[in-house]
C-alpha cells in the first residue's frame, strides 16, 4: 500500500507540474465551422501587398472592407489604406474629395474599431502603433466610408501614453451613449496592456475613448475624443497579445510581459476584463500560447450560448516548449466561454478547393480579423456569419496576403452530435457560396501539453483568478473567481489520498477495531499507520493555509490579509466546512472519547484493585505473632482447622485430567465444599524456572475473523468422565461434588451460547458509531470537493486516477468488513447480522439416544456425548488406545500447567518433586 501512495504521489506532481491547472470542456455548443480560401476570387490591381499588423474593418452601408496600415516583407511599416468591395470581390484605394486627401503616418499593430454613430458618423477609428522609425504613437484618426478620407480626432487632454501592440477596439453591437453631457450618440473604444519600446504597459490600465461629434465632408474636424481610465487592481503587463471587446468586456489572450517578441516568452493566460463592474476575471489556460493571434467574438445569432464566446484562431508557438498535436496547422480554432470561464478546441471543416482535399491556413501571427454577424460574401448572407482574415507572417518568416473567411453556419454541435441539420448527403462546397453541406466539426477533448517545466514556468496563474476595481469606486464586484498557489492544488487531493490507507491500517490492527492480543507486529502496523495520517493531517492544514495566504498572479505570490477571498467562492466554503469537520471535529470527538474511556477504565481497575484487596484480607486474616518462619514458605501461616470435616480429599492423579484454566473463577469455594470457616488457602511456584511458551500460528491478517466465539481454554466440565480414570485413585467423592457443581453451571449452556452470539453481534456505543460516521462523511465530502475541482481544472487522467483511488479503498473497507476484518468495525457488524439473520436455523431436538448417551457415567458434563472412535481404528494396532498413551502425547510443559492448575483447586501444601523440574510449591498468606 505504501508502494502505491508513493506512486500515485509522483503521478499527482507530474501531472500537476506539466500540465498544471489545464481543463477544457467538451460540453460546449458550436456552430458548424468551415474554412473558405477567398484570396484566388479576389481582383483589382490595387490590392494590398503581403503585411502583417495591419488593421481591418467593416462598413455594410457601401459593403466595403478597409485594410490600413501594417508592416511588409521588408519592416517597414505602411501608410495605404485598401478597399475591398465585397460584393464585386475587387480590391481598391480610396478616393477622397479635393483637399481632403491628409491620411495618417505610417504605423503597424495599432487599435481599431468601426464607429457608427447614426448619421452623425460612419467611419473607422485607428489609435496609436508603432510608426515607421519604430516610435510609439499616440494620435486618433478616423475613415469616413462614406467620402473616403481621413480625419484626425481632436482629443482631449488626458490621454494614454503612445504605444503598440496594445489589445482592445469596440464591439459594434453595443448600442452607442447619449450623453448629457458630450451632445450627440457616443461609440466607447477600448485601450489596454502594449509597450511604447521601453516598458510594457499593465492590463489594470483600461483607457476608454469616447468619440463625439460628425464626421462629413464639411465638417472634417468636428470629431473630438476624450480619455477616461478604469483601474483592475493588479493585473500583469502584456504586449502582443490577441484581443476584442464583448459587449463592454475586453479579452486580452496570451502576449508577452517583454517587448522582445520572442515566442518562448508568450503567455497562456488570458484576461476577461468588464468594464461595467470593474472586474477582472482570469480563465484556466487550455490553448497553446501563441504569439499575435487573432482574437475575435462569436457573431453568430443561431443560439442564445453563442453571444458569450469567443474565439481564438491562428497564430504561432514554440514548438519546443508546447505540444498542440498538429492542430493548429488543421484550423484549430479555440473557444472561450466568458460565462463559464472554459475553453474548448475545436477542428473545423477546411476548404475542398478543385480536388477535394481540405485546406487550412497556416499558422500566422500578426493577421488582422474582423467578426460579422452575418456572412459578408455569397448570395445566401443569412444563412451564416463570416469571420474574415488578412496577412499575417507565418513560420517561416514569410508575409502572407491571404484573405480567409471562417463561416459560421447557421446551426449547432455538440459533442455527441457532430452533424447538423443542414449536413446533407453532398460533397462539402467550397467558394463565396458554400452552404455547410458535409460541414462537421470535431471537439477536441485535451489541452494542449507542456513539453518541459520550463514551458509552464512561461505561463501565469491558470485557474479563474479575480481582480476587482479600486477601493471606493462605488461599483459592486461580480461573483469573483480566485486563484491558489500550486502546492494548495497539490496538497489538497493528497492529503485525502494519504489519509485513506492510514485509516485502513488503523481498522486492521488497532484495538479499538479488533480483540486480536496486540503484538509487536500489530504495534508496528498502528505506529505506521498514525504517521500516514499525521502526514495527512499536516498536508491537509498546509493546504488550507495556502488556499487563505496565496494568490497567484502573473507568475508571482502576493499575500492575503484575509480570507474573503476564499469565502467568497463556493469551492471555498464548502472545502473549509468539510475540513474543519474531518481536522478540527472529529479529531476532538475522538480525543474525548479516549480520555472519557481511559477515565472509566482507571476507575474500574481501582475498584477492582480494592476488591481483590479487601477479599484478600478477609480470607488471609492477619499472621499469628511469633511464628517461625521457614526460608522457603517465608510468609505462610497454618491454618487453623475446621472441625467439620472436608469434604475435598487431594488426590493428585485426578488432578492431571481435572484442570481448569487460570483466568476462571474457582469452579468451587471452601464455604461452598466445605463449609469450613478456615481461612482460602493459595499456592505459589517458588523455583519455576522460566519457560517459552510455544506459538500456535496466528492467521493471516487478511484472513477472514471466525464468527462463533473463541474456544475458551478445556475445563473439567469439557473433560469426558471416562478420561478422569487414569489411576485407581481418580475417581473420589471430591470428584463427584465438583461434578454436581459443574451440573448446576452448565445447564444453561444453550443460553451461554446465544449470549455470546449476541456479544459479537453488538454495535459499539452510540457515540463511537457517530464519530466514525462523522469521519467518513467529512473525508467523503472533501473528496467530492477535489473531484469537482479537478474535474473542472485539471487533466482527465489526475481526475481519474484520484477517483479510482477512493472508490478502490471503499471497495477494500467492505470486502474487509463481508469477511469480518476488523471484527468490532460497525460494517462487520452488520454484515454479520445480515449473514446469520439469512442462515439462522432452530438446534435439532435431541433424541431418546443423545439422552442416554449424556447419562453415561456417573457425571453430566458439555457436551453431553461425542463421538467413539472408529473401532478399526481403535483395533488397528492389536490394542486399544490406553491413557497412558494419551500422557505420552502431552509434552512436558501442558502437563506440569494442568497439575499446578489443580493444585491450585485442590489447595494442598505439598513439594512435588517432577522429573526433569523441581517445583517449591507454597501457600503464601
């Protein structure tokens, strides 16, 4: 069993180290997913070259998609704007009215975010990047789709420092502001984390920017903006990371804490920001740490469920570090659900193209990507909503131009119906017009797979973490979710593992369980068994210390002055219920019931004590003064003696086949055989040299416990009459009164019999079945506490193997109990009452046989015959079996126990010289 701890302890570490806190979730609904390769159904002569960092957007009024600014092949970062007509698939440049011809300077990895704003404006929004000689920006500009130009946002004092690489942009379904204060409809962008080249900004920092004003051809430079700032608490610095606003929540995704843009320092953590309470919320990883992925939401309307997704697609990873089993190369897209804070993998169909192989696009960083909810391209743009991406730099360092299209149809998965209703019977379409025919999606059921200790070293805290506003801000934090240190995750489940074979050892061979005689061995199993649990114990409190003083943020341990940040998750409260029940109650109920039973017992020995004194000194009386003394009989008086006559004679030869055991009670007083009024009379062995007892064998502890009671030691009522005539002078009238004795004390032996049936059969007190009750109900509880949490945050098979783990040992307890290990269990005891409830059947009536069989002899002893050897054998020999052969089998120690056991009885102050021995025999006063 130590053995196996030891194991399941090294697989809790590595699974935990090399895949800490990952979960995904397989229960999620998806819409059906195909990729579409547009790029070979794209024209024009004007049509962008291959960039990444570039910025995209949407305008469905004049159904044109603008791509402006990015870096190309050559580092250079680009100041043209592009204009592709999604309904003629013809790539353009603008073309603005005289005088209005002013664009922005050249920049790449800005902000961006379409803002429609009745008639007021209809334009584009760009914020900041990094400018062509690698200096951060700061300015706002804004695209008219309507007369094509570009205007700059006069912006108020206040704002944000310049930077790039930043996350953030708006989301065009939320409904613009009518402030009363900034007059006309007011769109909300969003700004967090980047770097200027110098620091990296933190993702506490969210800035808004709120646009107010027109935005026409006579009027250029109406359009003013004005900064706010909401604070997250602390939150870690990120740039390069893939990003989107949700309704008024912004998702920053991977990212690195440096602006060295090396992928090895890529994060897999991400953030939920909401901006309408103030609360930030950190989702378990489960994807692989890409660099510059696209970030977008889930546009779709088919299911209420998809309005709180978001997906992940594209980007690169160090394939020496991480390991995505070759899916992100298979359009690999990834899905946050920012209700339920879990991610799902999902495979996508991919485009057939002419020869029916599906394609993917390669994994790339730095794409530009845009969410519509309907599908921009075809005739049936109701039917899907599109997801549509340019450039991108893949692995090789090449810059793509590629323009991909992700549709989404209208319909559902799930995980056990991977077919929708619009599958069809056809061969999957592709082009403008694919419909979803043989559209299927698979959802991955793993997470991606850390290659080395090092690579987890790279992420953040991956179970759901929280951080709230800044104190007296007036707004009330949603239900947040915490985050723990590793060793409270890795403590937690092992110190309920721990305790689980420390429990069993502790049934087994503890005498609280068990009557078995406590030996060195069992000393041993209950001196291991209390230092597994005391290493439980102390496992168990480390865990819980830890989940109320860690927080774990950005690679870093910040300190917990109080616990409401563990009470205010229902993992916390439920976890710290069933811990201070199975560490802090029962361990106190089960410390008051031993001292409550080592008081009775103290009590009970000394009234024992006193007893056996006072009886002592009423039988011995008191020496006579001036007596001599012999050496060898130092302290023993004569008796005086009775003149009623004796009625016990000694006779030593029946004294060898009429013994009782030493533990009994004498099965006959003087006052009862005598009734004389001299005083009991005792032996004592004086010169007994020390002997070995012989072992018998003890059973096996796996073996099942007997169910009858134990075999007492032979007494002479067990002793057939015929035995006691070994000698001529076996048989005396002392013989007759102890058997008329013994006649009167085992009568009722049918009803002995069923008392000690009902001794084995009976529960132990109340309180004892409570506590043990208690201990199991606590340590159970805990245990389904663990299951969930690792359920939702760690690898199936940690899950597994902590779950087969318990449910093994509970199966062992009641396979232990059915065969009556360990015989005082409440368990045993029930299942014993169950099996002789079932088996229970009346004694056979005894026959006019059995009576005159129990009538042989002139004594009556239990049982009342038994069987006669088989005559042949008897015969075998040519002479019967004697008694004196019957002495020959004892060994020498068996015998000389059964003559001082009746000397004893019989009271005699003699020396008995033995062969082999010399006994000094005495009665002491």
């Amino acid at each position: 069993m130590a053995p196996g701890l030891f194991l399941f302890f090294l697989f809790c570490c590595r699974s935990l180290v090399l895949t800490y806190a990952q979960s995904i979730s397989t229960s999620i609904t998806v819409p059906p997913l195909q990729w579409i390769n547009l790029t070979n159904h794209l024209s024009g002569s004007t049509s962008p070259p291959a960039l990444k960092d570039a910025t995209i957007g949407y305008d469905e009024t004049s159904r044109s998609l603008i791509v402006f600014g990015g870096e190309s092949q050559a580092g250079v970062a680009q100041s043209t704007t592009y204009l592709l007509n999604l309904d003629s698939l013809t790539w353009s440049i603008p073309r603005p009215p005289d005088s209005l011809d002013s664009t922005p300077a050249a920049r790449s990895s800005g902000v961006a975010g379409c803002d429609f704003a009745a008639s007021n404006r209809h334009g584009f929004v760009v914020i900041g990047g990094k400018g062509s000689s690698g200096q951060a920006l700061s300015d706002v500009w804004e695209f008219d789709f309507t007369n094509q130009f570009w205007a700059q946002v006069q912006i108020s004092a206040g704002a944000p420092p310049a930077r790039w690489g930043a996350v953030g942009g708006i989301d065009i379904r939320t409904a613009p502001i009518q402030d009363s204060v900034v007059p006309g409809p007011n769109n909300t962008l969003y700004l967090v984390g980047g770097t200027d080249g110098s620091q990296v900004f933190s993702l506490s920092d969210v800035w808004r920017l709120n646009i107010s004003g027109a935005l026409s051809s006579n009027l250029v430079n109406d359009t003013s903006g004005s900064w706010d700032r909401v604070s997250f608490g602390n939150l870690p610095s990120r740039t390069g990371a893939g990003g989107t606003v949700l309704h008024q929540q912004v998702i920053a995704v991977g990212g690195c804490g440096s602006s060295s843009g090396n992928e090895s320092c890529v994060k897999q953590d991400s953030y939920i920001l909401n901006t309408a309470d103030d609360t930030g919320l950190s989702p378990t990883g489960c994807p692989v740490p890409r660099t510059s992925p696209v970030v977008v939401a889930n546009t779709n309307t088919f299911s209420t469920s998809f309005s709180s997704q978001v997906f992940l697609l594209l980007g690169t990873f160090d394939d020496s570090l991480w390991s995505d089993g070759g899916n992100l190369a298979k359009g690999e897209v990834a899905i946050l659900d920012t209700n339920t804070l879990t991610w799902s993998r999902v495979l996508p169909s991919g485009d057939p193209g002419d020869n029916g192989l599906e394609t993917f696009p390669s994994p790339r960083k730095g794409a530009a990507a845009l969410a519509y909810s309907s599908a921009l391209v075809g005739t049936s743009r109701n039917a899907a909503s599109d997801i549509i991406v340019f450039g991108g730099q893949d692995d090789n360092g090449d810059y793509l131009s590629e323009v991909w299209i992700l549709r989404a149809y209208n319909g559902s998965v799930t995980s056990s119906s991977s077919q929708w209703s619009g599958y069809g019977t056809g061969d999957l379409e592709t082009g403008v017009d694919a419909s979803g025919v043989h559209v299927s999606v698979q959802i991955l059921s793993e997470c991606a797979k850390a290659l080395s200790s090092s690579a987890t070293s790279t992420t953040s805290s991956q179970s759901p973490t929280s951080s709230t506003g800044s104190p007296g801000d007036g707004t009330a934090p949603s239900v947040p979710l915490y985050d723990t240190s590793f060793y409270h995750k890795l403590f937690a489940p092992l110190s309920l593992a721990a305790l689980l074979p420390g429990l069993i050892l502790f049934r087994l061979f503890s005498p609280v369980y068990s009557n078995v005689p406590r030996t060195e061995s069992a000393f041993r199993w209950i001196y291991l068994s209390g230092l597994i649990v005391l290493i439980s114990y102390g496992m168990g409190v480390a865990a819980l210390a830890l989940s109320f003083a860690t927080t774990t943020l950005n690679n870093s341990v910040s300190k917990r002055s109080t616990s409401d940040s563990v009470l205010k998750t229902g993992h916390g409260k439920v976890g710290l219920a069933f811990f201070i029940g199975l560490y802090a109650v029962v361990p106190t109920l089960l410390l008051l019931l031993t001292c409550s039973r080592h008081r009775g017992d103290s009590v009970s020995r000394e009234c024992e004590s006193q007893k056996r004194s006072t009886e002592l000194t009423e039988k011995l009386g008191s020496p006579a003064e001036g007596s001599s003394r012999d050496p060898i009989v130092a302290d023993y008086q004569e008796p005086s003696r009775s003149t009623t006559p004796r009625m016990r004679t000694p006779s030593f030869g029946t004294s060898v086949g009429m013994m009782r055991p030493s533990g009994e009670d004498p099965l006959v007083s003087d006052s009862e055989s005598l009734n004389s009024g001299g005083p009991q009379r005792t032996f004592e062995v004086m010169s007994r040299p020390p002997r070995h007892q012989k072992n018998s064998g003890s059973s096996h502890w796996l073996s099942p416990t007997p169910i009858e009671p134990q075999q007492a030691q032979r007494t002479l009522a067990e002793i057939d009459w015929l035995q006691r005539r070994r000698s001529l002078n076996a048989v005396d009238e002392l013989d007759y009164a102890i058997t008329q004795r013994i006649r009167a004390q085992q009568a009722p032996s049918d009803q002995n019999v069923a008392q000690s049936h009902s001794l084995l059969t009976m529960f132990p007190p109340w309180l004892e079945v409570f506590i043990r009750f208690l201990l199991h109900f606590f340590f159970l509880g805990l245990c389904i506490v663990c299951l969930v949490a690792l359920n939702a945050r760690a690898p199936a098979s940690t899950f597994g193997v902590f779950l087969a783990w318990v449910v093994l040992a509970y199966i062992f307890i009641i396979y232990l109990a059915w065969i009556g290990r360990p015989p005082l269990s409440t368990l045993t005891i029930i299942f014993l009452r169950l099996r002789t409830a079932n088996s229970h059947s009346p004694p056979p009536e005894s026959n006019s046989e059995s009576r005159n069989l129990s009538s042989d002899g002139p004594y009556l002893h239990q049982p009342s015959h038994r069987v006669a050897p088989d005559r042949q054998d008897a015969l075998s020999h040519g002479h019967a079996r004697s008694a004196e052969d019957d002495d020959e089998d004892e060994d020498e120690d068996t015998r000389q126990q059964r003559m001082e056991r009746e000397l004893d009885r019989r009271q005699v102050s003699t020396i008995v010289t033995v062969p082999k021995r010399k006994l000094w025999i005495t009665n002491p006063s």
